[in-house]
C-alpha cells in the first residue's frame, strides 16, 4: 500500500504544473536553509587577488592525486610546495615525477590520517588540492578555507548537508575559493554543446539527462581500505552525481536564472555488489543499503525536468548518458554522439508518414562534425592541444587544472562556485532521503539563500 501511494504522490507531483512552488505541497520532505551568519554575503562571481604564481599543497596521492599533480607540472606558474598522505610510500613516488622533470622536491607529509593538518597551516601555499577519499573531503575544505587557502576538492566535495553547508559558510566569510574537480564539464563534447546552447542553436532547455554507470568491480579493491564499497553499503541514494548532473546544470543555468526545487528517487534491489562480496570473501551480506541502480527525477523553478541515474554494479558500458532536450534542437553524447536539429535531418517524405519512426534522426555525422567545429567552446579552441597531449581522461582533467589555475592567476572568478558544489553534491543526502521515505519528493534547498536569480547565464571569464 505504502509502495502504490508513493508511485501516486510521484505521478501527482510530476503531472501537475512544473512551476508549482515547492511551499505549495504538503507532501514535500522540507530540507533546512540556515539563515546566513551575520556580515555574510554570498559568493557569487568571487574574485580575489591574482596570483601570478599559484602555491599548491595536494592532500591524498592514492588514485587521482599522482595525476593531477604530474597535470600541474605542465602549466606555467604553478609551484608544488607540499605532498601529503596516510602511506610514504605514495609521497615519494609522487615527488619522483618533479625530480624527474627537473622541478624542486615538494615537501612530505605522511603518517595518520589527521597529518593533512599539518599542511593546511603551511604558510607558503594558496592552493589546497584534496584528493583524498569522500569522508574526509569537506572537513579537509573547510579547515583549508579557514587557514586563508583557497580549496579544490575532488568529487563528490561532501557527502551531507551539514557538510556542504559547512563549506558554503566558509566560502562566505573567508572570500576564499571552493570549487569542485568535476572534471566532466570540461569534457570537448560538453563544452561544445554547451556553447551551442548559448549560442541558441538547440533553442530553451526543458529537459536534461545525465548519469554515471559505470561497473566498479574490476576496481573496488583498488581503493584505500575499501573506502568507497564501504560506503555504497552503508548508504543509499545516488552516491556520485556529480559528473552527470555538472553539465546539464550548466547548460540549464542552475543558480544563474533557475533553480531546482525538489526531486523524487527511486531505485531497483542490490544483487551484483552483494554476490561480489559473498564471491570474494564468503560473506552473506544482509545490511547493504544502495540499490543496484537509482534514478532520480528534479523539477526546476521554471517548470524544467532533470534526470539523473546511478549504476556502479551492473556490467553495462560506461556512460554519463549527457542529454539535453530543447525546443529546437537534441544533443546526446551515450552511446553515440549525436545533434538533431528542428526540420534540419528530416526529410519530408519520411516525415508525411507518422508510422516511420525515422522520422526525427540525427544529423549525418559529417554535419555534427562540422557543427561541432563550428560551435567549438573558446576554452576548447584555446587548450585542445595541449590538453589531448597531456592526458587526463582524455584531456577534461587537464582542461579543469588548466582554467583553475588560469583564473587564481588572473584573480577572475572560477567556473564553478561553491554552490554548484553544493547543489550537485546535495543529490546524496537527499536521494538517501527520498528514498527511506517510499521515494516521497524532497525539497533541494536554494544553497545561495536568495541570490539564484541574481546572475542570469553561466559564463566563463576570460
């Protein structure tokens, strides 16, 4: 019964007028906003002084640390002052890579996992690069912010509300920068197609679509103490949304003229992680919380729809699905990349019969090519070499350390602010709450208390 009423409330939220206020239903889950701590103000479009050359301390040199900092040695500017983890081992490793480049040795810091204390009060760093597993994210941020560091952390950035409230108070009194590493908004395609849609091409946005599934199996042993398995077992919800949501929240404008106001989750049993557990070491697991996939509905202010999944234990093929729906024009990047444009790839003989479902298709890929040389981002045109010969997931990751840190130098505000950190990471938490409650819509907070309305594009600063 209870199951058959929340499907009703799901349907009834979901049918009914999108630019409904979320005040308006008495079925919503509310969510607290703590008013803003006197002599506050928000930080929107933050600038701080430029830092001609950009004083890096990295905090975590398991999986992602070693990479980025191998990144930063190829951008001008950047000194690496300081190297820290729980293992020597991974300290050294990672210090042969500047020795090896002819650059000064950083730094080591190592031992117990309270070490990293020790670095964010190093008075000769201005950058914190937190890489370090998701529990320890957000305490990292904040105590980096108040030591007077600006801080990057890898995603997701916090996994609860007090945690990214934690950080965006922080943020707000200490002027300084927290921007999260989702490195997937630096992607070619979605940059690409984010420009074609401020360029108008693919008309209004009403819809997007974004995910990460990805089967973590061959890979769950490769993380510190089994942190992240850990984790996906104790709680349940979308647990990493943050490289599907990012970029359909920028082409949506989400803090910059609309806001999302509240989402309903729901997901499928847990089979694949609890038969790898039982396989690998005998257990039979009865307490793992996460679902074997979550898929998550958002409403907007101004009445759009997001769809956001999670999948991290079925063998499907990788895919952050990327789609964005418009009133004149489609973009989809999983499993195949593709543009469809109104009346552009319809030919009107196909068209007459309502029953050939070719009726709509993609543009023939010589086209989306040259459209997508057309439409190529700046920052694309500006780095795309560079970036492919480095590396990095393709080259996004060094497109992300390359835009950091061009604008610390430059003192121009980052691409992402601490509240897309936050309205991406609040998906964790909230989820988990929808679904402990029969998948019942749970508000998302305004984490800018007020100032949503206040920008109206994302733009990047050149």
């Amino acid at each position: 019964m209870k199951k058959n009423l929340s499907l009703f409330l799901l349907c009834l939220v979901f049918i009914s007028c999108g630019q409904q206020k979320v005040t308006e239903w008495s079925s919503f889950i509310k969510t607290e906003v703590p008013a803003r701590p006197a002599g506050q103000s928000d930080v929107l479009e933050l600038k701080t002084d430029p830092l001609p050359t950009v004083r890096i301390a990295f905090i975590g040199l398991g999986m992602r640390g070693p990479g980025a900092v191998d990144r930063m040695t190829h951008i001008k500017g950047v000194e690496v002052i300081a190297l820290c983890d729980v293992e020597q081992k991974n300290t050294e490793k990672v210090n042969k890579i500047l020795v090896e480049k002819g650059l000064p040795k950083a730094q080591e810091f190592y031992g117990d996992t309270s070490v990293w204390r020790k670095v964010t009060a190093l008075p000769n760093v201005d950058l914190i690069y937190i890489a370090t597993d998701w529990k320890s994210h957000a305490t990292i941020g904040v105590q980096g912010m108040k030591d007077g560091k600006h801080v990057a952390i890898e995603v997701p950035a916090a996994m609860t509300m007090d945690e990214i409230w934690a950080l965006i108070n922080t943020s707000e009194q200490t002027r300084k920068h927290c921007m999260q590493l989702e490195n997937c908004v630096y992607d070619f395609f979605e940059l690409t197609t984010l420009n074609m849609v401020q360029q108008g091409l693919l008309g209004e946005i009403v819809h997007g679509e974004g995910a990460y599934i990805h089967g973590l199996q061959p890979f769950w042993d490769q993380y510190w103490e089994n942190w992240r398995m850990d984790y996906n077992r104790k709680h349940r919800g979308d647990l990493y949304p943050t490289h599907g949501l990012g970029p359909v929240c920028q082409a949506m404008n989400i803090h910059r003229g609309d806001k999302m106001n509240y989402l309903v989750s729901v997901d499928a049993k847990q089979i694949s992680s609890i038969n790898y557990i039982k396989k690998k070491t005998g257990e039979d697991v009865k307490d793992f919380r996460n679902g074997e996939h979550t898929s998550t509905l958002i409403s907007t202010e101004k009445g759009k729809s997001i769809l956001i999944e999670h999948n991290v234990n079925s063998p499907r093929p990788y895919s952050r699905m990327y789609q964005l729906t418009g009133t004149k024009g489609f973009a989809n990047k999983y499993p195949a990349q593709g543009y469809a444009l109104d009346g552009g790839a319809i030919d009107p003989a196909v068209a007459a019969n309502h029953e050939n479902l070719n009726a709509h298709s993609f543009v023939p890929d010589d086209v989306r090519k040259a459209l997508m040389e057309r439409y190529k981002h700046p920052i694309v045109k500006d780095i795309e070499a560079k970036a492919k010969e480095v590396g990095g997931h393709g080259g996004m990751d060094f497109v992300m350390d390359y835009r950091l840190i061009y604008c610390l130098q430059k003192g121009l505000p980052l691409d992402m602010d601490v509240y897309d950190l936050a309205e991406w990471c609040s998906l964790i938490p909230l989820t988990e709450i929808s679904l402990d409650n029969s998948s019942a819509p749970v508000e998302i907070p305004d984490f800018t208390r007020g100032s949503w309305n206040k920008l109206q594009a994302l733009k990047f600063a050149e």
